[in-house]
C-alpha cells in the first residue's frame, strides 16, 4: 500500500523540527563560540620591555672582557698591569691611559705652536706623567723634580727617552717602575726640544740647575735620532748613567 510505505520513508513533521531545532542550536553554538575567540583578550599579561637595562649589563660584560671595570661615573678603572700589557700590544691610544687624570685633548701637532712645550706635554704625556708633573707612584715616574737630575747626568738622556721610549725596572725616589714609556719618534725635532725645555722650567727643576741648564736646541734631538735606538737600549744607556736613586 502506498500509504504505509509513505509512512515507513518519509520522515516524520516531528523528527524535521527536532533536526532543524538542533541544528539552529548547534549554529548559535558553533558562532558565540567563533565570537568569543575573536574577542577574547590575550589571557598572558605583556609589558612593553625596556632594553637599557640589558644593554648597560652587555656594556658591563663586554668591558669585563676588555679586562675594563666600569664605575658608576662612567670612569673606568683597568689593572696596571693590564694596562702595560696593552700599551705594549696596541702601541699608544690615549683612550686606553688609565683614567687617573682628565684624559688630555689629542691635539694635531700641525696645530701647535712649536713654541708652546706646555700643549705638547698636556696632549702627549700628561696622561701618565700627570699635568703637574707628579707621576702615579709605582706606574709612572715623576718628571717634576727628577727631569733635572736626568739633564744633569746627561741631556742627552732626555731626548733618548722622549725619542726611543724606555722599558725595564728602574728606580725613581726609592719607588721602583717596570713599566712602558712609548716612543715618540712621530714628534718633530722642535717639538721634542719645546717639550723637554717645558718640563725642565715648568716646575723648578731649571731654576735647580742654575747655569748648569741650556735650553735643549733642535740640534741636539736632531743628533739623536740617527741612532735608531730601541727602548732598549735606552736603558741600557740609563745604567751606564746610574740614574737610579
Ligand atoms: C703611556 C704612558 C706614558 C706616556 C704617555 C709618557 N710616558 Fe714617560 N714614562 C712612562 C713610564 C712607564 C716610564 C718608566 C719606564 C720604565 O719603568 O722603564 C716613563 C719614563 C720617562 C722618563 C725617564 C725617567 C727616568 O728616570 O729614566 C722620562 C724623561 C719621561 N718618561 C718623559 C716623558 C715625556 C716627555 C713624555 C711625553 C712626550 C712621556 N714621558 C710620555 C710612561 C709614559
């Protein structure tokens, strides 16, 4: 009978509304749930990170590694000996003299007045001999008041060491230094002679001297040269002179 098979195949008014009826709930189900995702917030609480925190420890470490430790006015400090052994491989950079004075200006020496020793030696050896001549007990020597003991053994001497550098233990007022003092070959005859007169009469020694102190000429840096010394041998020349006291 077609009656019962219509009944048997056709799904029932009731079974459609119930189909119909979950699938609108699945519906609503399936879009609250994609608004809820669009919408959520993110659940981890983020900041917005400052670097210079990690950038000062980097700065820290790196110079840690560069045998530097950096104090908190932006100084650094460098082992003595550290320092010798950099002067010794890098050859001289001002930037790395330890930081005891106000790091001298590098002034072009094109720009000097030749006459002018007291710019020379602020740009050239105060950074270790120190502005006023006293030296770092133990690191470097003092020149105010022992340049004239040197020129009175030998004026010479001086322009040796200015030209030639020195390196090996001596003694200097009873404190002993087995330190590097660079070469400064790169200076001009004038410039060396301006130099040396400044430290001899910037601070007494000259006056000491008395007659005894001419003013070193171009002449005599310009006689030294041709020796083509090594620091060395400066100091070899040094003990023959016996300047240690
Ligand atoms: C990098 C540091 C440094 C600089 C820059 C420097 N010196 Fe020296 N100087 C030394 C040291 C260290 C010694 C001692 C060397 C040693 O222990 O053998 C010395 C020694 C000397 C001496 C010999 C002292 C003695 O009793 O024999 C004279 C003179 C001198 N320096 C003059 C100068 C002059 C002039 C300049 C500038 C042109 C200068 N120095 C720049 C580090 C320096």
């Amino acid at each position: 009978m077609p009656d019962q098979r219509i009944r048997q195949y056709i799904i029932s008014d009731v079974a459609v509304r119930r189909g119909f009826l979950f699938a609108s709930i699945g519906m609503i189900a399936v879009l609250l749930a994609l608004l809820v995702l669009i919408t959520a917030q993110p659940q981890g609480r983020f900041q917005a990170l400052d670097a210079s925190g990690h950038r000062l420890l980097l700065a820290d470490a790196e110079a840690r590694l560069a045998s530097f430790e950096l104090l908190e006015d932006g100084l650094a400090r460098i082992d003595i000996d550290r320092a010798m052994e950099l002067v010794v491989e890098r050859g001289l950079d001002l930037e790395f003299a330890p930081a005891v004075a106000e790091p001298p200006e590098e002034v072009d020496p094109t720009l000097v007045d030749v006459a002018d020793g007291s710019a020379i030696y602020a740009a050239q050896c105060a950074g270790c001999h120190q502005a006023d001549g006293s030296g770092v007990p133990g690191a470097f020597p003092p020149l105010a008041g022992h340049v004239g003991d040197l020129y009175a053994a030998d004026p010479a001497f001086l322009v040796q060491v200015t030209l030639y550098g020195l390196q090996g233990p001596i003694v200097v007022q009873g404190v002993s230094y087995a330190g590097v003092m660079p070469a400064f070959a790169r200076l001009t005859d004038a410039e060396i002679a301006a130099l040396l007169n400044y430290t001899l009469t910037a601070w007494g020694d000259a006056e000491e001297l008395g007659d005894a102190f001419v003013p070193v000429g171009e002449d005599e840096v310009q006689a030294e040269r041709d020796r083509a010394w090594t620091a060395a041998d400066v100091l070899a020349r040094r003990a023959e002179l016996d300047l240690d006291e």
